[in-house]
C-alpha cells in the first residue's frame, strides 16, 4: 500500500481534475509561540471562495521564522494544488503548508458538491468509552486523560516527546506505538500526518474497535484513513476567514471562526462519488 502522504496528494489531483479549485487568495503563517497557559496556534492557506485549510503551528524549530523563509515567494494567485505538493517535501514547514492546502482543497471541494458536513455529532462519542476499555492516543489530551482516569479507564499514550513519558497503574506514557496492539479503542491527533508517523502507527491500530483521528488540520479527504481501518474523522471548517485571522493573530483560540464537523465512514460516499452540485 502507498503511504498515506502520496494518495492526499493523488486525491487532491483527482479532486483538481472534476472540480474547478479556486487559486490561492492569501496565506496567514504567525510565528509559533508555544506556552501551556495559550491556545494553539494555527496558520492558515485561503483559497478564492474563502474555503480554507489549517495547519498546526507547534510542530517544532523547523517552522520557526517561516515568514522570513517565504518571504521572496507570492503565493496569492498560486495554484492550490502546486502548493499541495509541498506536502512531499523533506522541510516541516514545506510539509506544513502543503497539508493546509490539501485541506483547503477538500473544503472547496465539499463545499461545490454540497456534502452536508456533520457539525452536531461529537467525535469524542465516537470511542462511547466503558470502564473495562483500555484507550490509546497518539498524541497526550491532557482533559480527556483526567476524564478516564476518573472513569477508571486504562489509557495508553503514544508521543514523540521523550520527557512526557511516564507511567502508573491507570496511565501509561511511551515512545513506542506497538503498544497500541493492546488497545481496543483509539484517538489521534491529527499531527500524526505532519510529523511523517501516521503510516507506521496506523499499522497498529487494525485490531482496535474504534480508531478515530481528530484536530484542526484533520480537514482532508477522509478516504485515505477509511481505508486504513478508521472508523471517524474530526476536523475544524473556518466559516469566517478574517474572524480566524484576526484571532490568531491576537493569540485567541480560533472560537466561533471555525466549526467542528465530523465524517463517519459509514456514512462518507467518498470523493469518486461527490460531484458539482
């Protein structure tokens, strides 16, 4: 099976080839400024119709200063999807901005074939968590490990970050996603795509019950993760672009500029099947 990184790409080109995607209106890039007492930050590639995709900011150094890297480049009126392909370059940064605009694309695409995009379901239910589950994440969601610890829930959390790892009788923090094998219902962040680790981790995540990926930048095609055995996928859709701008770039939460949706596999027709409306 191809990586998950070249089919967003070829998905994008065949959404390219039916739809008409709207050229590039701006990019918002802030410089990251991680601290545990402050929303995350996001950056942000619009297209012409406004149809937007984000990327995460706290990746690492490597997006540092990445104005100043693109300073000598124009992306308003770029192609949505050469920008796209940035996704297949070796800099993070590159990688960044090539997955925000992979989910932009998929936006406008939803968005001229009329696919109602579920905003009422919480893809938190998804997992419908009991106390005999044992839960793994792939990336640490502090409040909802404080939930099952108090539902007595064993958690297991796979991370990238040698000095998150910890473990007692209920949770266990560890670098080494085979552990996941034991889990029966599964959460991920979405980052799992920027930091080149979602092709290997989904390996271990066949056998779960319930594998649900999540976050802000999950605005993709969802095909490529349903037909790797997830089962729901969470993302954010900006519903006021100058709202969202103007709120990251006071340092706020995106809030009422964005929408959480969710699209369950079940229920997903996939690209193949969406058309103009």
């Amino acid at each position: 099976m191809s990586s998950v990184k070249t089919e967003l790409l070829e998905l994008s080109e065949v959404a390219a080839r039916k739809f008409d995607i709207p050229a590039i209106k701006k990019v918002f890039m802030p410089e990251p400024q991680p601290s545990p007492d402050k929303d995350s930050e996001f950056g942000i590639v619009v297209l012409d119709d406004d149809s937007s995709g984000l990327y995460y900011a706290w990746m690492g150094d490597a997006q540092t200063g990445m104005n100043q890297r693109y300073a000598d480049l124009e992306f308003s009126g770029m192609s949505a999807l050469e920008l796209a392909h940035y996704f297949n370059r070796e800099h993070e940064a590159d990688r960044s901005l090539g997955l925000a605009a992979i989910n932009a694309i998929s936006q406008s695409v939803f968005r001229q074939s009329n696919y109602q995009l579920d905003t009422a379901t919480n893809s938190m239910g998804e997992l419908d968590v009991k106390e005999n589950d044992h839960v793994g994440m792939i990336g640490y969601f502090p409040s909802l490990v404080r939930r099952l610890r108090a539902q007595n829930v064993q958690v297991t959390v796979i991370e990238k970050k040698l000095h998150l790892v910890q473990a007692d009788e209920q949770v266990k923090v560890t670098l080494d996603p085979r552990v996941l094998l034991s889990c029966n219902k599964i959460l991920s962040t979405a980052s799992t795509l920027l930091n080149d680790s979602v092709d290997e981790t989904l390996e271990y995540t066949r056998s779960a019950e319930v594998v649900v990926i999540v976050g802000p930048t999950a605005g993709f095609f969802p095909d490529v993760l349903f037909s790797r055995g997830v089962n729901c996928v969470g993302g954010s859709m900006i519903v006021d672009v100058d709202l969202a701008i103007s709120r990251l770039s006071s340092e706020q939460g995106l809030g009422d500029a964005a929408r959480k949706y969710v699209i369950k596999k079940d229920n997903y027709p996939g690209l193949a099947e969406l058309s103009l409306n």
